[in-house]
C-alpha cells in the first residue's frame, strides 16, 4: 500500500497524481535511478556462511579501482592535470575539468569516521550475520576521501567478526583485501591496534 492509499479519502482527494507524456519520466525517477547501486549478488567463499551477499559491479570509470584491489593495492583516481583526488571515480576532475586521470597508490591507512550497525540486517543473505558493520574510512593521506567497507579481525573473516563495542569514530585502520566468488576482490578494514 502506498503512503497515498493510506491517507484519509480528503487528502487523497487533494494529491494529484502527476500527468507525464508517454516515454518521459520524472525528474524524481530519473536522480533515483542514478542513485541506486548496481550491485550483484554473489556467495562469499566461506563455505560455512553461503550466503548470497552484495557485490560491486565495476563500470568503465571504475574498474581500475577493483584491478588494483585485485592485486592488493589500494588506489584513488587523481586528476593528471591539478593533481585532486577524486572517489569515487568519474571521468571528469570536479576542480579543473581535466578529463586526464592516472591512479595514485594510498597507504591503505585511516580513521573510521562514521560506521553503522544494522539492526535488523536489512537485506536476507546478511541475517545469518548479526552484528555486522558497515563503516566508512577516511584515508590518512586524502581527508576529503572516504570509502565504505567492514571492520573485519582478518581479511576472510566473517563480518562480524568484531565486536560492535570495539567500533569507535576516528580508530585508526588499515586495509586489507578480500576475493568475493567471481574474482571482485573488495577492501575491508582491520584496526591498527587489535
């Protein structure tokens, strides 16, 4: 049932439906639809989990992102021109419009600067895992660049694998690189001081 449906008949009466021409779309599909991840699901190699879990599917822009992680290094896109870092990766530098990039290896260190314990896990295939996180890591070296992934004791081990009362804003981190079935190798983070 849509919030329209669940509204009292008088203010049903008074919301209009928005009239569009065949083929067009709002204005508000169109930035949902850019906005919504593209995601797979796949199985994480641990066999006693088997559960089906979200991976990334790498575009045009950012498939040098996931080659490097393939080889365990982690690189942000840097604009060739004026040198701004850049994530995610686009084609186009947001300072300069330079359209010329090259990858710069990061050393994989940085802070927790935000992170989430999701309660139920929203999505089935990470129910068999409570108390799993989601945090997002600002780089030592690039503040202004940030990336999302999960506070892991080991790079293959399960997700919820810390403690939830470990978790704390500004905890210094490291990378660390883990092969999903299908070959996406995805960072996680492991915290500097175990």
């Amino acid at each position: 049932m849509s919030p329209r449906d669940a509204a009292p008949e008088s203010v049903r009466e008074s919301v209009r439906e928005p009239v569009r021409e065949p083929g067009r779309e709002s204005v508000r599909e169109s930035v949902r639809d850019a906005m919504t991840p593209s995601v797979t699901p796949a199985t994480d190699n641990r066999s006693d989990r088997g559960a089906d879990l979200l991976l990334p599917v790498p575009d045009d822009d950012g498939a040098p992102f996931w080659e490097y992680a393939a080889r365990g290094e982690l690189r942000i896109q840097a604009c060739a021109d004026c040198d701004a870092l850049r994530f995610p990766p686009r084609p186009c530098c947001p300072h300069c419009r330079s359209f010329a990039a090259r990858w710069r290896r990061m050393s994989g260190r940085g802070r927790i600067w935000s992170f989430v314990l999701p309660h139920p896990p929203l999505l089935p295939a990470y129910a068999g895992q409570p108390g799993y996180n989601a945090i997002v890591v600002e780089l030592a070296e690039a503040p202004g660049i940030r990336l999302v992934g999960n506070l892991v004791t080991a790079a293959d081990a399960p997700l919820n694998s810390v403690d939830p009362a470990r978790l704390r804003i500004g905890a210094p981190v490291k990378a660390v690189f883990h092969t999903m079935p299908g070959g996406v190798t995805v960072p996680r983070w492991l915290l500097e001081r175990p």
